[in-house]
C-alpha cells in the first residue's frame, strides 16, 4: 500500500488472481488505482463493477469488501490517505472551516485523465529521492480529486500573485538547489500554505518548484562538467539520485547528452 502522510511513504504492489476479500475498514481514505483485470467491490450498500484504469474511492471506516472476475486475476496498487492531508487541501480550497471529513460523490471514478495523474504519482513514491516532485504531485492530485468529485463543490482559489514570497522560495531554492527539499521547505520559507504556494510559483516563475530544481541542478552539473569533473560525480553534486536522471534532464534541457557536452567543453 502507498500511504501517504506529509511526506511519509510506503510502496507495496496490491494482490493479483481470482480472490475476494472479507468485509472491512480502514482508517484512512482508500485510493485504488486498478490498471489490469476486472472485478467487483461491495461498498455503501451496492455492487460497483471494477474496470481497467478506473478509481476506486473508500472512505475511512467504510465496510467493504471485492473480488475478481477474472481468471487473470487484477492488479491494482493502493494510497491510503491520512485524513488530515484532505482537510488541509480543502481548507486550502476554502472549504471545511469546521474540519469535518471531506466528502466525495462516487466510488469508482472513470477519469483517464485523473488515473494517469494517480498513476503517477504511484511511480514517483516508488523513485528513489525526488521530495519536491513527490510532494507537489500529491497537492495537485488531490486537489484534482476533491474539485472534481468532492460532494461539496469546491473550486481552486485564483493563484493571484504573490512576487515577494515566490522570490523568498526562488531564493532559497538557488541556494539550496542539491539538497532533497520538501514543498513544506518551500512554503514555509514563503510564508504561504504549500497547496496555494505551488499555483503562484507556477504563475510567477513559468515553472513549477520542481522543475525549476531541476534546472537549477543541471545548470550546475553542466558548471561542474566544463570545469573537468566527471559526469557521474557532477550528477550527485548536482542533487541527482543517479547519472541516469542528469542524462535525461540534460538532454532535455540543453539538447545535448552530458558526454556530448564534456566534448564540446574540451
């Protein structure tokens, strides 16, 4: 189960082959993210059919239980959400002043837009590192999620601008750019909450955190490697989890493979 909690996480692959599970609960909100095989779940009173790329929204303390109709089985990999991270996004969308418990209209969802984007984010809580990535990927997600699908109706917040605190985070950032930050680090050094603080970074700098980062860290190794350091000791200087990672987002960024890139600085 990938749970996940303000920056806490823990990955493991749900169970696959012909199989029912007996009623039960949880006590977070449930996510399944079911990417192969069909089957049916028992929850709030009815039979839901379960289909590839489809979403499967249990909320906490509510009695359920599913099996496959296929020989195949299905696979499907599980987020279980603490409770607090919904409140917090919806206070965000200026609901729940009351923090009660979020409520959403349906239990399965056919979004292939919104699978994707839970898909993911199931893959990144995988990936080694990455914080940054991780984390914005949550407060966009759920966001979607609760926009979409919250039995209140909510909306995001017009971004706004907001130049001095992105310019704090811009700051802190280029400061700090190999270090493993979290969007906490970032909204707190500007002064806002991390669900509003990734919509005015995009809207000033063009970029989100993350992918400022990343530039940020491939200008650097690209420094280090026309200096004569290797490129496998400039990715890790740099902040990258590996020298695959820089050779992806170097060529991406400027073009040119980082070997390619040492030759030409020679």
């Amino acid at each position: 189960m990938l749970s996940l909690t303000r920056g806490a996480s823990s990955p493991s692959r749900g169970r696959t082959g012909v199989e029912s599970t007996r009623r039960h609960t949880h006590d977070e909100f449930q996510i399944g993210v079911f990417h192969e095989g069909a089957g049916d779940l028992y929850c709030r009173g009815a039979r839901h059919a379960i289909t590839p790329r489809t979403l499967v929204v249990v909320p906490p303390g509510e009695a359920h239980s599913g099996h496959s109709t296929q020989e195949s089985g299905w696979s499907y990999l599980v987020i279980g959400v603490r409770l607090s991270l919904l409140q917090d996004i919806c206070a965000d969308l200026g609901e729940l002043g009351t923090r009660r418990r979020p409520e959403l209209n349906d239990v399965v969802l056919s979004d292939p837009a919104l699978f994707t984007s839970f898909w993911r984010l199931c893959r990144t809580f995988a990936a080694p590192g990455q914080i940054l990535e991780r984390d914005e990927q949550v407060t966009e997600v759920f966001g979607d999620l609760l926009t979409r699908y919250g039995a209140s109706g909510a909306t995001r917040r017009p971004p706004g601008r907001e130049p001095r605190a992105v310019q704090r985070a811009v700051e802190y950032l280029e400061a700090h750019s190999a270090a493993n930050l979290s969007l906490d680090d970032l909204a707190r050094v500007a002064c806002l909450s991390k669900y509003h603080f990734t919509r005015v970074f995009k809207k000033e700098v063009g970029l989100t955190p993350h992918a400022y980062q990343i530039q940020l860290r491939v200008r650097r190794a690209a420094e280090l490697i026309r200096g004569g350091t290797g490129i496998g000791p400039a990715a890790y200087t740099a902040g990258f989890a590996a020298q695959s990672h820089l050779n992806l987002h170097f060529k991406r960024c400027l073009g040119v493979t980082p070997g390619q890139y040492a030759r030409g600085a020679v």
